[in-house]
C-alpha cells in the first residue's frame, strides 16, 4: 500500500488516496481517515494498467464541464430577470410580487457570484 503523489485528492471528501498493488490487481481508494468514511470508493484495473487507473482517477469531467453549466445558469438567471421585468411592466416598484421575483434573481446572482471559482 502506499501513497502516490502523482494523484488528485478525492473527489468528494478531499483526502489523500491510496494506490494498492495487489498480485493481479491495482486499486485506488479514498483514505481510511478520509470523511468519505470507508463508503467503498475504489477503482481497480488490472495490475499491468497502473497508469490507466491513476488516470481513471484523476479525471474530473464535472470540473471540465463547469464553464458550460455556469454559462447556461448565467443566461437563465438573465432570461429570468427579463420575464420579471416583463410581467410586472407597469406595476410599482414596491409591489410586494415584484421585489419577491427580484430577490430570487438577486439571490441567484449572488450564489453565482460566491461559487465563481468553485466547480
């Protein structure tokens, strides 16, 4: 058993993995101290595909398509504020409906702007 510094935290707690090189097979597994709390996170490959399984490992497609999802909620909250606008078009400002439908798209702007730099 040992440590491989060529591998990314896990994906879901953070902790360090650890690769295990058993007669047949090569593992990768969350920590035992890891707050994944021995859930069964492990990929195993044969013991000649090492190199497959760290990478299998170290992907991340959900951080990869980031860009795109954050794109698309960016146009929905936009999309949103304008059916707003729309739909009270002409009511006061002070409209109790109104600032309802404006906090959500202010709420959504924020929690946007708080997760920047977040996958």
């Amino acid at each position: 058993m040992t440590e491989s510094a060529e591998l990314k935290p896990c994906p879901f707690c953070g902790a360090r993995p650890t690769l295990k090189r058993l007669d047949e097979i090569v593992g990768i597994s969350c920590g035992e101290e890891s707050g994944c709390d021995n859930t069964g996170l492990f990929i195993a490959f044969a013991a000649s595909k090492e190199t497959e399984a760290i990478a299998a490992w170290n992907r991340r497609p959900l951080a990869d398509a980031t860009d795109g999802w954050r794109t698309l909620v960016e146009d929905l909250v936009e999309e949103l504020e304008e059916q707003v606008c729309y739909r009270y078009q002409g009511y006061p400002q002070d409209d109790r409906r109104f600032v309802r439908d404006m906090l959500t798209v202010k709420e959504a702007r924020e929690f946007l702007e708080a997760h920047k730099d977040k996958p």
